[in-house]
C-alpha cells in the first residue's frame, strides 16, 4: 500500500534531538514541510532527515538526556518515529482503490486577509456532471488536524473559507465526492499562509498648482510581514466621473505631483477631478472602496497658454524678439544660453552679446486656468557701425531741403527737428526717398535737424544738419480790375517794377499772359468768374503772392410762358411751354405762390396744401449763368371734397367715415369684425339688398351699411350627472354639430345628448343642424345616462358555468353595454375574483389548483356579473413516501406511507397493493409498506406505483450501528480498560490521558502502534472486529522548545523567553508560564520568562518543563557608552614636545565600548597647544589639562609639562626602536599601564570561557 507521511513540527525537534542534532528555533521553510517531502534540518541544508523507521531502540537511548524519566511500559518500547509516521494517517490520506474516484488538481489556491480561496480542475475521465468537490483546510502548525472545509457541487470548480488566522501556516486538499458516498484519496497537499493586505492611507489632501495635482498622505501602517512597497494614486474626472489613470509611487514615499498634461489624463481636461490613493504590498491592494478619495474644486484646464515669438531683431550687443500673443494676465519666465534676457512689456531684449554672436531664448508662460506653454527661438548680435553723407543744403520759401549721398532703402532715418521758438508749432521735417524736407519756418529763421541712421545687427549713426529759410518778400502784387469781355477779363499790376520776376498760374482751361503791367485772361464762358495768381520775386527773398479774381460779361435773357393749369385734390398743376428746348445749358426754374406750396420738376409746376375750392397764383423765374433771369406768371383753384359714412352696426368699430375728393372712388376701411358672425360687405341700403360699388365716383355725401352672418356656434355640452365633469362650451363653425363628446362617469355610460336636461326635448346626433337647435347663436345639450351593465362567458360558447381539471387555465369573456347603446368587450379591463383563494387570476383568465366548486365573479365599472365552475382532480402526478421515523438501529424494521397528488397537489387516492417498494442496500427485507434492516449505514427507499406517470420518490433512512469500544492506556500501572457503548459509525471524541514526561500521540488498534491510528473521522467498521474494538493509546516524549524574543540584545535590556511543548495528539500548547529558566551568565537576572542582562558577551537560556529540556543562544553587546578613560603616552613631556593619547570606554553595566578614534575630540585648556587627531603638542611649559570627548561623556587628564629635558640617558642603555616589543614594554611601563592591565587580566577569563564553549557545543552536537 503506498503511504505518504507528515513530519510535524514537534516529532521534527524530538528526532533531531534523538540524532544527536541541537534543537534551533525551527524556520519557517521547516515548518513548512508537507507530506511526502523531504525534509532538511537547519545547518545541513540539503541533507535529507531520517525516516521515522531508521533509528534504533538504543540510538534512541544512548541520546536520551533524561534515562531517570518514567517511560511507557511496552516491552522494549514502541518505535516513536514509526508510531508518528503512522499517526499522519488520520489527516485524509487513506490506501490507494482503484474503485474510489480520482481527486481534482489544484490549478490555484490563495489567501488574503482571513480568507483563503481555491480553483480547481476534474481528473481525467471525470464527466463532473454529479456530486461534489470537497477542500479540506489542515493547521499545519499543529500537526495538521481539519480546521475548516468548504464544497462545491460538480461540475463548480471554485470554493472558499472564512475564519482562518493571519500568519498562520495551512495545509489544503481536495477530494472528489460521488452521489453513492464514494469519496476519492485526498490530493498532494499544498501551503498556504492568510496575510493581511494594507490598509488605505489616510490624511489625503490634494490641490492644482502650476499644471500639476499636487498630492499628500499619512502612510498605510505596513502589515506585519508584509509592508506598504507600492502607493497608486488615481485621477479622474467628475460630473460625470470618467475612468481613473493609475500612477504608481514608491511605498517609501507619502506624497506625489501628478502632471495633468499627461496624455494618460487627456479624458480628465475640462472636468473637475478626483483622487484616490491605495496601497499595496506583495499580498495584495487595500480595498479600494475604504481607501481615501477627495474631490478637488478646481476645473482642470482644457488647453495651454503658449508664447508665440517673432522674428529676432538684432541690435547692437544683441537682439530683440516680440511676443506676438503677449497676455497681461499670463506670467512670463524668459532665460538665455548667453548674455541676459530681460522681459518689458511685449518685447523681449537680450544684451551683452559680441557682434554677430548667436543666443538661444527660452520662455515659458503660466496662467490661472491654463496649462504652462513654452517657446525658444535663436537670435543673432549686430554688425558694424551705420553710416551718414549729406549734400549742401538748399534754402526754401520755409525752410530748406538736404540729399542724404549714400542713402539705402534697407537703413531705418530716424529725424528730429529743433526749429526756433517761434516756429515750434509750424516747423515740420520729413523724408521723401533720399531728400531731407524743412517746412514752416519764418522768414529767415533758423532749424537743425537731427539724422539718425540705423538698422537691425548695425549700430547706429548720428548726425546734426543747420540751415536758414528764405527772407521775406520785400513787396507784394498790387492787382487792379481793368476791362471784362464775353471770354474773359483783364487787370493791372499796380506796382509793377521790371527788375522784379513774375510768374502767373490760371485755373486748367483758362489763360493768362502779360505784357508789361497788364494781364489778359482768356478762355471763359459767359458770365464765367476765374481766379489767378501772381508771384513777384526780388533775388535772394521769397516769392510774393497775391490773386485776382474777375468774371466774363452775360447774355440778354430768355422769354418764356407757364400754360395748362389743371385743379387737383390739394391744389392744381401746370406745365412750362417749350421747356424741352429751355432745359439744360446750366438752366434752373424757381416758383414762388400766394398759397400752399410750389415746386417745379422736369417742367411741370404742381401747387400743393390748397383746401378744398382755394385757390392760388405762382411766378416762375428762369435762371442762366450767362444770361439775365427771366420770369412768368399762372393762377388755379382745387377740387371740392365729399364725406362716406361706413355703418357697421353691432360690428365693430362701430362708425367710420372718410373724405373722398370729388369725382373719385372711396376706399372701403378694413372689414369690421363681429363675434360669431362674418361680414358679408357694404351695402347702400338698410335692408342689405343693394351692394356698394366702389369703382363708382363719389359726387355727394353717403352712407353704407355693413351686411353679416353667423359663422360660429357657442355649443355647450352639459355632463348632467355629478362626478361627469362640468359644462364645457365649446365653438363649432360649420352647419352641422359634428362629433359628439363622450363622457364617462363611474357605474354608468351616456346613451344620448338631449336638447332638454330631463331627455324630453330633441336627441341631436353629428348632423344635426345647429340652426334648428340654437338660440341665434348658443346651443344648450345634456347628456341623458344608462346604468353600467356586464355579463360574463366562458370561452368558447355563452354558458355562465362550466367544468375544468386543476390546472387548467379558464377564459372568460367581459361585456358591458358602451356609450349611445352600443356594447363593448371589457375582458382586458375586467378584475376576476375566485372563492377558491389559490386560483390565480390575470384579467379575464384565471388559472384554477385546488379541486372544487368555485364562484368567479367579475367587476368592472362599478358592474359585477359571476359565473360557476366545478374544478375536478387532475391524474396522479407526484408520491410521497413517509417512513415512520427518520432513523432505527441495526436489526430494527420500519413502516412507510405512500401518498398521492396531482401536479397541483390534489389529494389522489392510492391502492396500498398497487405501491412497490425497494431499498439501496441488499439484504433489506421488503413486506408490503415495512422493511427490515439486518445491517447498519445509511440507505436510501424507493416506491413507485404501476402504471401510473408518477415518478418513483425516495426517503433517506439511516440505520445507527452499535460498537462496543474499550480504551486500553498501554501503560505499566494503568486501570484496567474502560469500555462504552458507541451508537453511531464515528467516535465522537477521543480520551486524553496524561502521563509525567510523556503525551500521547493517538489512539491505535495495536499496543506497539503498528496498527491504525484512530481518529473522529475513522469510520468503526474499518477497524472494528465485528461489534467490538479495542483501542491502545500510543505515547511520544514531552518535547520543549524556548524562543527567545531576539537572538542580539543590548546590555541593561530584558530578553522575553516564549516555550511551547508538544502537546496530546500531535498539538503544541504554550507552557511559557510553566517553563523554569536559567541562564549560563551568573549576572543574569530570571523573572519567570523574563531575563534581565547586563554583562555583555553570548550566553545560554535552558528552560525544563514536565521532564524536557531546551536551550537558546543569546548574544549581549555592550550598550552606548556612558564613561571614558584618556590615557597618555606619558604624564610628563619637555615642552616642545608631544603625546599620544588613547581613549577606552565602558557602558553603564561597566561593559568595554569600542572607540572610532574619529568620534573623539581631544581639547586643551592652554590655548597654545596644538592638537592634532589624538597627538598633542605643548608649546609652553606648566600642567596641562587635556579632555577627551565622544558625545556627551567626557574624561580628562593632567600633563606635567616641563621647561627642560630630564637628564641624559643612562650611559649604556639603549633607546627601543619605535613599532617592537620593547618600545611597547617600555611605554607601559612608563605609564604604570593605564587601563590595559585590567583586560590583561581579563584576557586568560575570556579565553577560558571561549573554551569552554566550544567544547559544550561540540558535545551537544555528538562530537561533530
């Protein structure tokens, strides 16, 4: 039979102990060993441990610390190791049978927090289609007995348990279970260990600053073995919330800045975000539900505010670049590669650069709202200088001009005037290509003007220009009118003198020359004016000016007539006679009247403004620029004027009148408007018969009349009845009433509207006409009511009772009378009621279950109708077996009762002899309704009844079996047995004797243990000899273990000392507070489990409980240092000369302390002396005082220094080189040994106790 085996945790120490092996604290990894895996002992890494069979009854002997210990009183001892091999077998390992089904594999097992988890897939072959899957959950630190179980039924593949302890090793596996009972062998055995997840971190804050969410935390307290290695911090948006981007962040680390232009956080733009932080470590990620999220209440920015930068422009010593979207509300940061940048205004200007030498300029910009932008551009230095030539300036009338010689479109000419005072408001100076203008200057008054040339990479060049204007005129024209001709004029130079030069200017079309004094201007029309201009200059003054205007002679004028008057409505026109050939030639015609007003357009002169009948006289008066005005004269009268009255009568409005001209048609006004009624026109008569022609002129006053009909009808609808609604007047147009409204009231319906409120005027339908039933034009109808009626069918036909099996669905059809006596199907509407209150009712269908007459009734409306139904069993659809009990015991019989229903559970009777009955379990005895059990288990009993569709039903029946089971304690001076009575096929507990040095290891069917171990889950009849079984308890000696809550401490601490022993089947037990300690240390101090230390060096706990021992290495370092001791090379010195000096330290408990010769500093209380490192020099002669200090200990010592050397050395001795044995020697010796002699001493103590130590190691390791 093959056979797997467990080493537990406490069989693992013993045979380590019995190997001549120590006994160290076990490491995880050892504790960890499953069934059926070699296991390794520390400090032999890879070596495989001996199988509980191999050691000997005297290897186990010769190793017993303790042979005066009371043992078990089995001959020659029972083999432990085999006996805890054997002992495994009740944690679900059982012999191989090849008719038991194959277990599942694991395919993933895990636990987090208290809850462990498990998947799995089926064996090969496996349909998985029936039973179940069951995962058991062993302490594998206590030698592995079930804790916890959980179960799926096939084909599931996933389970889990809850409850279990944190930092606590389990073994799992899993077994498949099948319908008839059979289970399979456990499968391989796997670890796992419940760790706790991080909690959330807390204290989360966040804010948007500079384009980043800038975030805090209080750390996750890191679980024990476990710790917080990962923060994620989540963004996303809200309103609504979007997906979150992960961020990771060391979990050494409490705080982040998340930059919001990731592209990972493009979908929060424009959202107000969130942030959550979780924390994991190698077990998992806090919940994220409790981790801790804040909503920030700043809007992410949606876009960038980005510089954008022009051309560089190169100055002198560097160049300038212009923001071309500069922003005042945006924050600026400008830096350069070379030189210095500085930012004013919109312009960026970087200086200090060589001629010609390049820069780079980085700019970034930030502003509330945005994200940052950034620009860079290169710009380049100036070249050399610009430069400047002039020709000699030329004076002007007001001022002067200059030629720039070397002028270049691609220079900039910068200009500045400084004219004299007196010219500060009229001087101005411009540049037109390459010439210089000066203007606005008086008389000979004086200007400069500054040039300055520049141009981009080019320094610039300045230059200052002086000149004079011209003098003023000495005299000025003197011009007198002479004669005037039909084409012009002339005129007379007064003062003319002829050294003097002349220059005339005449308009463009006219002539002017001169000769001697006299000017002649030709080329005028008729009475045409004109304007020259005559200049006058002496040599070396302005010119002098002055003009003279004349006008050529006119034409007679023009004889011309006003004919045709014609009276108008407002006044009367005419025309003016041959005014084709008048017009044109510069000709206009004005017109004044006695009355109203004039005007005279393309000949015709229209008088307008005139009353009625009044009349007026105009003149006209023709104008010509080369002629005399002419005028003529003509006289009118207006039209008289007619009054049309309009009369509406009940219209509205309800009179209008209008003035009609005499001979004209009237207008008709806009139609009237009458309410319910349409205006059919205006009419010259009152009897409405004679219709107005308005194309008809108006010769007198009159009056028209309106002519209407009735257009729309005021009909009101009475519901007449209360809960009907209220009256509703409603406006119908057209003949005819159209359809009719149908209102509802409860319980009735309307059979017709009526002219008269009690039905016994007319009964109006759609076309009836409103003229017959109206008031002029209000009409008055009431509905007249019948009570709400109904009746119910069965489907199909028309009867009102019918039959039905249970379980057949009943139609029923729903009428009731409708509205102006017509009829309507309800069935849809209709509420059905049953006296049998399973019947389950939906409208007008009604599902019938329990056999029986019954009464369905339906309302609607406020109208109930019934119909009978007689509801009759259906066939026999289900059995039912009872048995008399649920359980009997071995040899007993029950009886069992078969009944019968339809499949809506209606009684059916049932024939006893037409039941079969039949048992899962051969050797049962059928009779009738009773079996008999000659054998005990769980079975199942079948019935059925011929021929009938029922299927057949089961009842479970167990039959309890009776064991009589004595408990033998195997040892020398035990009581006899004790035996009981076990009705059941497990034990229900297991007895725990104990014994002194001894717990028992299990329960087993032979004394020396080389049978089967018993357990609760041991099934009797596997190991019971018919009724009887016979149980021998198996023992393992006491075994201890002590852990010390450190293997180092510091001298002045207390080391806590935790013990567990083995414990009764397989178990540990905390004795900590029963364990006797001691340490190997006489200084030591025990406390129950507590050890106080002081002396440093390693020592050795050994604790005893119940006859075992254990012992713990534990290593006492010295603590910090609380004294020193500054020891010289010498007390005495010459001065000039030098000491070394050394420094020793102990602890408070008086432990030496190493000194780092750097962590002293060594000071004088001379000031001259020179320290250097622990070497003094003493420059002066008296005691020195020389202080050592680390920390804040200090220690002092007292140099003699002397003014002269001591006397010569002895003739004849000789001075030990520096570094030997001699000069050491002798150093000492001049310093008495300081305190070196005490460690001497120690030295021989230390050196025996390292001794000692090694030589008891060596033993308790068997003398390896």
């Amino acid at each position: 039979m093959s056979r797997s085996y467990t080493l537990p945790l406490s069989m693992a120490l013993v045979v380590t102990a019995l190997l001549g092996g120590t006994a160290p604290a076990i490491a995880d990894d050892e504790a960890e060993v499953p069934p059926g895996v070699t296991a390794t002992v520390a400090g032999e890494t890879g070596q495989q441990m001996p199988t509980p069979e191999e050691p000997a009854q005297q290897d186990l002997a010769e190793n017993d610390p303790s042979q005066e210990e009371p043992v078990p009183p089995v001959e020659e001892q029972a083999v432990l190791a085999e006996a805890q091999a054997d002992r495994a077998e009740p944690l679900g390992f059982a012999a191989e049978d090849t008719s038991v089904p194959e277990p599942p594999t694991f395919t993933a097992i895990g636990a987090r927090d208290t809850v462990a988890y498990f998947n799995w897939t089926y064996a090969a072959g496996d349909p998985a289609t029936s039973g179940s899957v069951l995962v058991t959950v062993w302490n594998a630190e206590t030698g592995g007995e079930p804790v916890k179980t959980c179960s799926a039924p096939a084909p599931g593949t996933y389970c889990e348990v809850y409850g279990l302890k944190l930092y606590q090793k389990y073994w799992v596996s899993v077994q498949r279970v099948q319908l008839d009972g059979a289970i399979s062998e456990h499968s391989k055995r796997e670890m796992i260990e419940p760790r706790k997840a991080p909690d959330g971190p807390t204290g989360l804050a966040a804010e948007i600053v500079e384009g980043h969410i800038e975030v805090s935390w209080t750390k996750s307290p890191d679980p024990i073995d476990a710790p917080v290695i990962r923060y994620d911090v989540w963004v996303g948006g809200t309103a609504p919330d979007t997906f979150a981007a992960g961020f990771p962040v060391s979990g050494a680390h409490s705080s982040a800045s998340i930059d919001l232009e990731s592209v990972h956080l493009r979908h929060v733009r424009g959202h107000i975000p969130y942030v959550r932080v979780t924390a994991t470590n190698l077990v998992g990620d806090s919940d994220w539900l409790s981790s801790p999220r804040v909503v920030l209440t700043q809007r992410v920015p949606v876009s960038a505010v980005t510089p954008a930068l022009g051309a560089p422009t190169s100055i002198a010593n560097g160049f300038t670049v212009k923001l071309s979207n500069f922003d005042p509300d945006a924050k600026y940061e400008v830096t350069t590669t070379f030189g210095t940048a500085k930012l004013v205004g919109d312009t960026i200007t970087v200086s200090g650069l060589a001629g010609g030498s390049t820069a780079d300029i980085f700019v970034k910009a930030s502003k509330a709202g945005y994200f940052s932008g950034s620009a860079t551009t290169r710009g380049t230095a100036g070249l050399p200088n610009a430069t400047l030539r002039i020709d000699q300036p030329v004076r002007t009338a007001d001022g002067f001009t200059v030629k720039i010689l070397d002028f270049d479109p691609l220079f900039a000419y910068d200009l500045l005037l400084r004219p004299e005072t007196t010219d500060e408001l009229t001087a101005k100076v411009v540049r037109q290509g390459d010439t210089i203008i000066v203007s606005g200057l008086s008389a000979g008054a004086i200007a400069y003007v500054g040039v300055d040339v520049s141009r981009s990479g080019w320094k610039s060049h300045s230059m200052w220009i002086v000149e004079y204007a011209l003098l003023a005129p000495s005299s000025v024209p003197a011009l007198v009118g002479d004669q005037v001709y039909p084409d012009g004029f002339s005129a007379v130079i007064a003062n003319y003198n002829a050294l003097q030069t002349y220059r005339i200017v005449a308009p463009v079309g006219v002539s002017a020359t001169r000769a001697g004094d006299r000017i002649l201007v030709t080329g005028l029309g008729a009475n045409q004016e004109a304007t020259i201009q005559v200049f006058s200059q002496w040599p070396g003054q302005r010119e002098a000016e002055s003009s003279f205007t004349g006008r050529s002679a006119k034409k007679p004028s023009v004889e011309f007539s006003v004919t045709g008057v014609t009276p108008t409505a407002n006044g009367w026109t005419a025309r003016i006679a041959d005014y084709a050939s008048l017009a044109g030639n510069d000709t206009t015609f004005t017109a004044v009247t006695t009355a109203g007003t004039v005007s005279v357009v393309e000949g015709v002169v229209a008088v307008t403004g005139l009353a009625p009948d009044e009349a007026a006289d105009v003149t006209v008066t023709l104008n010509r620029t080369d002629t005399e005005p002419s005028t003529a004269r003509a006289g009118g009268r207006a039209l008289q004027e007619h009054t049309v009255t309009f009369d509406a009568g009940p219209g509205t409005p309800a009179v209008s009148a209008a003035a009609v001209t005499h001979g004209s048609p009237a207008e008709p006004p806009s139609p009237p408007v009458r309410e319910r009624y349409v205006f059919t026109g205006w009419f010259a008569d009152t009897e409405f018969t004679m219709p107005y022609d308005f194309d008809a002129p108006v010769t007198s006053n009159l009056t028209l009349h309106a002519g209407w009909e009735i257009s729309t009808y005021a009909v009101t609808w009475n519901p007449n009845r209360g809960g009907a609604g209220v009256p509703d007047t409603v406006l119908i147009e057209g003949a005819t009433l159209g359809a009719l409204p149908m209102p509802v009231a409860d319980g009735a319906v309307i059979r017709e509207w009526n002219t008269r409120a009690d039905g016994t005027g007319l009964a109006v339908r759609a076309d009836t006409v409103l003229s017959e039933v109206a008031t002029e034009t209000e009409v008055a109808l009431y509905a007249i009511w019948d009570v709400r009626t109904l009746s119910l069918t069965f489907d199909p036909g028309s009867s009102v009772s019918s039959t039905a099996t249970a379980g057949d669905t009943v139609s029923l059809t729903a009428t009731a009378n409708a509205a102006f006596g017509g009829t309507v199907d309800v069935s849809d509407e209709v509420k059905i009621s049953s006296t049998v209150p399973s019947d389950v009712a939906a409208q007008s269908r009604v599902r019938v279950t329990t056999a029986g007459p019954r009464t369905l009734t339906g309302v609607f409306d406020g109208a109930t109708a019934v119909a009978t139904l007689d509801v009759i069993a259906g066939p026999l659809g289900t059995l039912t077996l009872t048995p008399a009990q649920g359980t009997t015991d071995q040899g007993g019989s029950l009886d069992f009762t078969v009944t019968g229903a339809d499949v809506e559970g209606n009684p059916v009777p049932i024939a006893a002899a037409d039941v079969m009955l039949s048992s899962s379990v051969e050797g049962d005895d059928v009779d009738g309704l009773r079996v008999s059990f000659p054998t005990a288990g769980p079975r199942q009993i079948t019935a059925w009844v011929a021929g009938a569709g029922a299927p057949p039903t089961t009842a479970d029946v167990t039959v309890a079996p009776r064991y009589l089971v004595s408990w033998d304690e195997n040892w020398k001076d035990a009581a006899a047995p004790e035996s009981e009575v076990v009705a059941a096929d497990r034990l229900a507990d297991l007895p725990d004797p104990s014994a002194a040095g001894w717990v028992i290891s299990g329960w087993n069917t032979s004394a020396d243990g080389s049978g089967a171990f018993v357990t609760t889950s041991t099934p009797l009849a596997s190991v019971a000899s018919g009724p009887n079984v016979t149980l021998y308890a198996i023992w393992e000696r006491r075994t201890l273990t002590i852990t010390p809550s450190s293997s180092a401490h510091v001298s002045g601490s207390t080391v806590d000392i935790t013990a567990t022993a083995n414990a009764a089947f397989g178990g540990t037990v905390d004795v900590t507070a029963d364990v006797e300690l001691e340490s190997s240390e006489p200084t030591d101090v025990v406390a129950g489990s507590t050890v106080a230390v002081t002396v440093a060096g390693p020592r050795t706990f050994t604790g005893e409980f119940d006859g075992a021992r254990a012992s713990a290495q534990v290593d006492v370092v010295a603590g910090a240092v609380a004294a020193l001791t500054v020891t010289p090379s010498a007390t005495t010195v010459d001065r000039g000369g030098r000491l070394e000096f050394s420094v020793a330290g102990v602890d408070a408990a008086n432990n030496p302390v190493e000194i780092d010769p750097a962590d002293v500093t060594i000071t004088s209380d001379v000031a001259t002396d020179v320290v250097d490192g622990l070497t003094v020099t003493f420059p002066t002669a008296s005691p020195h005082v020389i202080t050592a200090r680390v920390g804040d200990v200090t220690a002092s010592v007292t140099i003699e220094v002397r003014g002269e050397k001591t006397s010569p050395e002895a003739p004849g001795s000789e001075t030990p080189q520096p570094g030997t044995a001699e000069a050491t020697a002798a150093r000492l010796t001049e310093t008495g040994g300081g305190s070196l002699a005490p460690l001497a001493a120690l030295a021989p103590v230390l050196l025996f106790a390292g001794v000692a130590l090694v030589l008891r190691r060596r033993a308790r390791n068997g003398g390896n």
